[in-house]
C-alpha cells in the first residue's frame, strides 16, 4: 500500500480516535489517542510534531505517531505508534517512524529521542531498532492495558551526543550490571567507574507513616512552579506533576504524576530537597500504590550517589540507563530509570528481542538480589 504521510491536523482528530481505539480498544491510557483537548494541544504545538499516514487510493486514516517535546528541551519522546490492524506487516510504523526522526532528531531539533515500546509482541521492537533506536533498559509492569505489561526503554542519540557524556566516577555496587550491559549494548565505556557499598540508608518511616495526599492536578501545577521557578532541583522531561504527597507537619512536599488509566506513578521531585524526603520512601509509595499506582519509578542521576543508595534500600530496582540524558554546557548527564511494583512480576508472555534480552537477564539477577533471601537467611 502507497501511504501518504502529512501531519496531523484538527480535522483528523475524529479519525485518530476511531483508529486508537481499533488499535488499543477502551483501555489505552494516553490522551493523545482519547482526548480530543489534548490532541488539539499537541498538533498545535511547535516543539512537537504529529504524522499520520493514509492510503494514497482511499484517503483511509491508517497509521499515526508523534514525537513529543517541549520548551527548552532537548530531549523528545515518540510515542502513540498505531496501524489499523488491516495494514499491519505494511511497513507503516517504521516509515513514519523514520519520517519523525528526520524531522526531529536529523534536523539538529533533539538531542535524543526515547520509547517506551510494548513487549507483548517483538513488533514494536522491531519497529524502533529499524530507525536506529537502541535498547536502554526493561520497565516491569510499568502499565496497566486492561492487564500488566512490561514495556523496553528504546532511545536514539543524533551523532557525537554519547561522546559527550559527563564521566561518573562511582555508583552504588548494585548498578555496575546495568552499566557494563548498557556499555555493551550502546558501545559506551565506563572507564574508572568504581562500585562501592550504598551509602548508609536513612531511617526507614513505618509505612503506616501519615501522609497526606493532595490530588488537585491545577493546585500542585501552581505550587510546583512557586517551588521551582526554574530547572535546577528537578529534571523529569515530558512530566508535569497532578499528585502532592506531604507529612501533616509539612516538613517536605513530595510532587508526583499519577496516571490511574495506566496504573503508574513518576516520582519527579520534592521540596526542599529529595534528600528531606528520603525517609520517607517507604509510606510514599505505599500511599500511590493505594489510589492505584501498582508501578512506581524514578529518574535519578547517575552521578547521585546518595540518592541512588536511598530508591536501592527501598526495594526499587534500577532496570534501565539513559545515557547522555540531560544537556549540561558541553556535555551531559546520565540517568538511571529505577522502580518498584506492588504487583506480582511475572515475565512469561514477554517477548524479547536478542538486543534486550540482557537488560532483562540483569534485571532478574538485580530484583533477585533486592527481595530474595540469601543463604544464609534460609532457615536450615
């Protein structure tokens, strides 16, 4: 089939949804496909672009994705990848895939482009790696699509960017696996890179610690911004937070997006500093777990030790490795993608391409090291 490629224009919208929904049924968690407000936002918006595909005989609406940005970012997220199930094995998805990329990443735009892309299925892999994305990482059960799913973390880097990483030089013993994995797969060095003990975690809160949880997306919006009129304390591209998590003394304030369609949540920062809300980990999440976040992540530094040390003594598991991330002068910084679950793991129906079939061996290895007894706590 001849596809026509365009982008997306408000009189789609109808379209777009008709296809979404043949595409993912009543469960998809993502505005761009269900909400006709967001979408007009998005195809309006000039540091994002939206392509859609039709059949250059029918003028059918049958494929449609996006690369998502915003201002004063140089980082991108594709994302919204659908082709009617009557045009699959067409190519489809790879062609506007690769036209996006032109647009955005070949054009100088973006620095790098990520994916969260679906395993049930080696398809979507396929898709990305055929536009040069490389795997970073696994994400388990990071969304909930009428059931669990675990989704690869895929990104794309223009040229020079991976040579222009910040080095790091130690990381808490746990992430020395995921480093030496993503190195191998990304053909990136961790020269002089030391694994050291965590740093000694900080007093645990009981989990029945009262926090009050404030879910009023314009007041946290609002508040968010008083906190943090500027970039520096907070790095979570493509996030705003709708969720406020605080103690009743309100010694710190905790900002968090929740995505109940989806059943996830991102920690994105806290007020003061993460630091004052160190403690309290264990009651954070076990409130977001309760209004219905059975997947909890974080974005953290790599060169954040403490930090670091603190997600790894809570139970979260670092299960991805974004390098060169975040822009910083002349260089940039690598990230690590640390999560929990609240709900059983279970990988059988993944489908697992050979390029991140390590990240998964790694991330079974690190989840079994986190909440496995070991032999000597084995009563005999």
């Amino acid at each position: 089939m001849t596809l026509v490629i365009t982008e997306a224009a408000c009189a789609d919208i109808a379209e777009l949804r008709q296809l979404y929904y043949a595409v993912y049924g009543p469960h998809y968690p993502v505005a761009l496909g269900t909400d006709p407000a967001e979408m007009a936002r998005l195809i309006g918006d000039p540091h994002s672009l939206w392509l859609v595909g039709r059949c250059a005989d029918s003028g059918a609406l049958t494929a449609s994705a996006a690369i998502r940005s915003e201002a004063g970012s140089r980082i991108g997220r594709l994302e919204g990848i659908a082709v009617h199930p009557e045009h699959r094995s067409g190519g489809l998805a790879a062609a506007l895939t690769g036209a996006l990329c032109a647009g955005m990443l070949d054009t100088g735009r973006l620095d790098s482009v990520y994916a969260t892309v679906r395993t049930v299925s080696a398809g979507p892999q396929r898709v990305v790696a055929r536009n040069g994305f490389r795997p970073l990482g696994i994400l388990p059960n990071a969304v909930d699509l009428s059931s669990r799913e675990s989704l690869a973390l895929y990104a794309r880097h223009c040229a020079g960017v991976l040579d222009r990483r910040i080095p790091v030089t130690e990381v808490p013993a746990a992430l020395l696996p995921l480093l030496r994995t993503a190195g191998d797969a990304l053909g990136i060095g961790y020269p002089g890179v030391r694994a050291t003990a965590p740093a000694p975690a900080p007093a645990s809160r009981p989990a029945s610690a009262r926090l009050e949880m404030i879910e009023a997306p314009a007041f946290v919006r609002r508040r968010f911004r008083e906190r943090f009129p500027g970039s520096d304390g907070w790095f979570y591209p493509l996030h705003t937070p709708n969720v406020l998590l605080t103690p009743e003394d309100g010694r710190f304030e905790v900002y968090a997006y929740l995505n109940r369609a989806g059943g996830y949540c991102s920690l994105l920062t806290a007020h003061p500093d993460p630091a004052a809300a160190a403690e309290y980990l264990e009651p954070v999440t076990r409130a977001l777990a309760r209004a219905g976040a059975g997947y909890v992540e974080a974005l953290v530094p790599l060169a954040h030790h403490e930090a670091l040390s603190a997600f790894l003594a809570q139970g979260f598991v670092a299960g991805a490795l974004y390098p060169a991330m975040r822009a910083d002068g002349d260089g940039f910084h690598d990230y690590a993608v640390l999560s929990r679950s609240t709900e059983r793991i279970d990988f059988r129906g993944v489908a697992v391409e050979p390029p991140l079939q390590p990240y998964l061996d790694c991330y079974v290895s690190a989840w079994a090291s986190t909440h496995l007894p070991t032999s000597p706590e084995v009563a005999p």
